[in-house]
C-alpha cells in the first residue's frame, strides 16, 4: 500500500527592495538558491566568495537573478519573490538534489 499523501503549505515570505533586515536568513537561502541553480556557483567546487552575491540584502542584484529566474521559467517578471517564483523555484531545487 502506498504512503498517503502529505499536503502541507510552507510559509515563505514574500521578498523585494527594500529588504527587512529581520528577513536576512530567507534573502540568503533565495541568493545561494539562485546562483546554483543558474550555475554560477557550485558548492562542489569551491567555497562561496562576497562576490557571490550571497549577502541576506534583496540589492539590484537580487532582483536582477530574481528577474531572471523568472524570464526563464516563464514567470511574470517583476524582481519580486512571490509564491510562483518560490513554488518554481522549490520544484526545481527539489527536483536537482532528489533526484
């Protein structure tokens, strides 16, 4: 018999300029999500650097790999971190490293 399914929602703020400072931890997760998944930096092969852009600030540079994102994944681009871009994004780190 298979397991049941387990339907959960995960609270996950919504992120944009300017950035709560109290948020830091979740612009940090968003950023080394980001530059991952993009290829721009793989944990495998070296430790992350301030040039990364991994910096728990939602800056222009943030946005810019948000807008991105979401050019790719034919999301509406608007540099904001909602529940589509979170959902995708989740979907494909989850694909990636379950595998």
């Amino acid at each position: 018999m298979p397991p049941p399914q387990a339907l959960f929602e995960l609270l996950l703020p919504e992120l944009q300029q300017p950035s709560d400072p109290a948020l830091a931890k979740a612009v940090k997760a968003l950023q080394f999500m980001l530059i991952v998944l993009t290829g721009a930096y793989s944990p495998t092969e070296r430790a992350l650097r301030p040039s990364d852009g991994v910096s728990g600030r939602f800056d222009e540079q943030t946005t810019e790999l948000v807008k991105q994102f979401q050019r790719s994944e034919d999301l509406y681009v608007d540099g904001v971190m909602g529940h589509d871009t979170w959902k995708r994004l989740l979907e494909l780190w989850f694909e990636r490293f379950n595998a």
